[in-house]
C-alpha cells in the first residue's frame, strides 16, 4: 500500500527506493483523531479509567516512539552520504549545474536563517497556550537538555574523537560533518574503490528506510496510543497545541513562498505582475497533488510564460526537483525550535548554529523520501542536534499532511523563481 503523493516523494533521484511498508496518511491523522476523541471521552466520561489508560495504552505508544527514535541515527548517517555524493556527482557535470546548486545552496541557507529569526518571533506574537504547552510536557516526557555548553565546549564537540560515541550518544552534529567529510574523500577515491562505498550506503539506507517503513506502517496504532494517553490526561488542551503548531509551521513557510516572489523579482528582473500571474496555475495545481514532482510540466510552462530559455528551464528545473527543497531548513527547523519553547528548552547561539548546520545538510539528503518518512529522517536530527526532544514528533508527525501543502506551494514557487534567476545569471555570462 502506498501513500499518496506528498511534497517530501517527488524526486528522481538516483538513489532508487526499496519496497516500503506505508499507510495512508490519512489513517495516522485518523490514527490521532479517534486518539484524542476517545482521550477526550475518558478526561470528562470516565476519569476513573485513567489509570487503566496510563498503564496499558500508554506503553504502547511508548513503544512505538521508542521504535521510531531507534531509526534516525543509521537512516541519516547513510542518508546524508548518498546526498553529499549526488550533489557532487551533479555539480561535475558543468557550469550550470554548478550555478544551480550554488543558488540552490544559498537559498536553503537563507531559509534556514530565516526560521531561527521568524519562528521565535511568531511565537512571542502568537504565544503557545499555557495548558497545551504544560499538557503535552506532562504526557511526552523528553529527555533533560542538560547544562548549556560554552563557546569552547561547543567547538571541541564538533570534532568527535570518536565517531561510533557520538552516534551512540546521539551527538547529530558531529556525526552529521564527519559524515559529509568522509562522502567528499570517498569521493577522490579511484571508480571502483568510490562505486563500492557508494553502493553500501545506499544499501544501507535502503534497509533503514524499510525498517524505518515497518516502524511507520504502525503509526496509525502508535499515534493513536500516544494522542489518547495525552487527551486523556490534559483534555481539549491538546486540541489547541497541535492547531497552534500547525498555524506558526505553515506561517514560517509562508515565508519561504513569498521569498520566492522576491527572488524573481530582484535576482531574476522579472516583473513581479508577471511572475504571480504565471504561478497561479502553477500552485493550483501542486496543492491538488502537494508534489513537486507532478507539477513539472506546469512550472516548465511557467519558465516559458516568463521568458526562460528553454533549455536552460529543461536542465534547471528538473535539477531542483531532484535536490532543491526551498521550505525544508525553514519549516523544519520552525518543528524543532516549537517544540524547543514547548518544553522551555533555552536555543542558545551554539544551539541554532547547530540546527542551521543539520537543517541545511540534511535537506539534501532527504528529498526523495515519502512524507512522514522525511519528517522524521528531517526534524529527529535537527531536534537531537539542538538538545531539543524529539517525543512530540510522534504527534506532530500526524498533522504533517497540512503544512505539506505550504510546503509545496513555497517549493514550487521557489523552483521557478531560482530557475529564470540562473537563467539570467547565465545569460549574462553568455554575453560576456
């Protein structure tokens, strides 16, 4: 059984997905909805059968968190080394591809930035409810994000002198750049010493992901395990998290969307009537099938509308389908730093100089990965790398088919944005 199409699975890529067990993603919110409608009936029906709820249905979510949480350290690690050498692998074959990935980098740093600095801000403005923060902290118990390191601290932790310590001990950001160092030397080594490291990681990655498939496939009895413990013990509390959430994600990745106005309108000169008029089927058409993948050939039509050289639109765009996901750093890291406020979890500067760092590492090494499977593969280590816990994703991963489509409006409107900005950085250096 497959998924629908989701924002997170359109991609190309070379790395070919192995059989994965999934469910719909409807089932996990109905998983979450049947959840908080029978937690709601024992807090105002039957109080007295709490204990029951806290001592049998309880466990098995827990359980199933436990599961999830198992996969994210092995998944990312062979994850990201598939990513770093595909994008080498790209950025060989020529100046545009070069181009391309330089602008494509650049705006998923910007993304990321951007969330450290509006996602705070939302929440100061939009503040979470008292009751739902102390109702979710109450229920989903993370772990104790232990003393802040100081600057020292923090730079001697970046090296790890030990590799498998830090996987061990979950230390995402270490692990994450040794990582991408090792898929750079791999990546000097001779064809066929490079071909067999290349494929043992994408095996390995493809025997986490169906792992990770198995785990997933459970999520609607997992999710509906954890989210009626949680009704159960907080109440309609519950309710207003997981809207609150919902509304400051897709706020931050609103961000993103109109970013990409901005892009075609100041990098690429293109005149912004134009550029609005031309993504409107566009967007149409990728919120009827939140893919980036499935809306190609409308953003190529797009390019046309607005001038793009053909040929330049028939290289860039399918290239950024493949490895460009313009609202992940920015959304996902709006996951990590909500929950981080959720749970009163103090984001100092080395923290966010962290979750920058996986935010943008891991967005390009999780593209072409199926929706719920992403958002694990892509906010765990972003959280664990910012002493943030990661208990509420169990949850929040239920809800994830609404920002989805905020993710794909802001993916393709930036897709077609960045490709006529490198179709006029390259026609400018044409002309020279």
């Amino acid at each position: 059984m497959t998924l629908p199409p989701s924002e997170n699975s359109s991609n190309p890529a070379s790395m070919a997905l192995p059989p994965i067990a999934q469910v719909p993603a409807v089932w996990t919110f109905l998983g979450l909805i049947g959840g908080l409608g029978g937690g709601l009936a024992v807090a105002f029906a039957v109080p007295s059968a709490l204990p029951l709820v806290q001592t049998w249905v309880q466990p098995v979510g827990e359980m199933w968190l436990r599961a999830l949480q198992a996969t994210i350290v092995p998944l990312v690690a062979a994850l990201l080394f598939t990513g770093v050498t595909q994008t080498l692998a790209t950025a060989s074959a020529g100046t545009l591809a070069r181009r391309s990935l330089g602008l494509f980098l650049a705006v998923l740093a910007f993304s990321a930035s951007m969330s450290l600095i509006v996602t705070p801000a939302l929440i100061g403005l939009i503040p979470i409810p008292g009751e739902a923060g102390e109702a979710l902290r109450r229920t989903l118990v993370g772990k104790d994000a232990g003393p802040v390191p100081g600057i020292a601290d923090f730079l001697r932790s970046i090296v790890p002198t030990n590799v498998l310590d830090a996987a061990a001990n979950d230390r995402m950001l270490p692990l994450i750049l040794f990582m991408a160092v090792f898929a750079l030397a791999v990546s000097r080594l001779a064809g066929p010493q490079r071909a067999v490291m290349t494929t043992f990681f994408a095996a390995l990655a493809s025997a986490m992901l169906v792992v990770i498939g198995w785990v997933l496939a459970l999520a609607p009895l997992g999710v509906f395990a954890l989210s009626l413990a949680v009704a159960a013990q907080s109440g309609t509390a519950v309710i207003g998290a997981l809207a609150h959430y919902i509304l400051i994600v897709v706020l931050t990745g609103s961000v993103v969307m109109f970013a990409g106005y901005g892009v075609a309108a100041l990098i690429a000169r293109k005149p912004l009537g134009a550029f609005a008029r031309a993504m409107v089927p566009v967007q149409a058409f990728a919120l009827s099938t939140q893919s980036s993948l499935a809306s190609l050939p409308a953003m190529l039509g797009a390019c046309r509308q607005l001038g793009v050289r053909e040929a330049t639109a028939e290289f860039v765009m399918p290239l950024a389908v493949a490895l460009f996901r313009a609202t992940s750093p920015a959304m996902n890291l709006a996951v990590a730093v909500y929950v981080a406020h959720l749970y009163g979890v103090v984001l100092t500067p080395m923290a966010m100089i962290a979750g920058f760092a996986v935010a943008v590492l891991v967005s390009l090494s999780s593209v072409s990965l199926p929706g719920s499977i992403s958002f694990v593969a892509s906010v765990g280590p972003i959280a664990i790398a910012m002493g943030v816990p990661v208990e509420p994703l169990a949850l929040l991963v239920a809800v994830e088919v609404l920002p989805d489509l905020m993710r794909t409006l802001g993916n393709v409107t930036m897709d077609v944005a960045v490709t006529a900005a490198v179709d006029r950085a390259d026609g400018a250096a044409v002309s020279r």
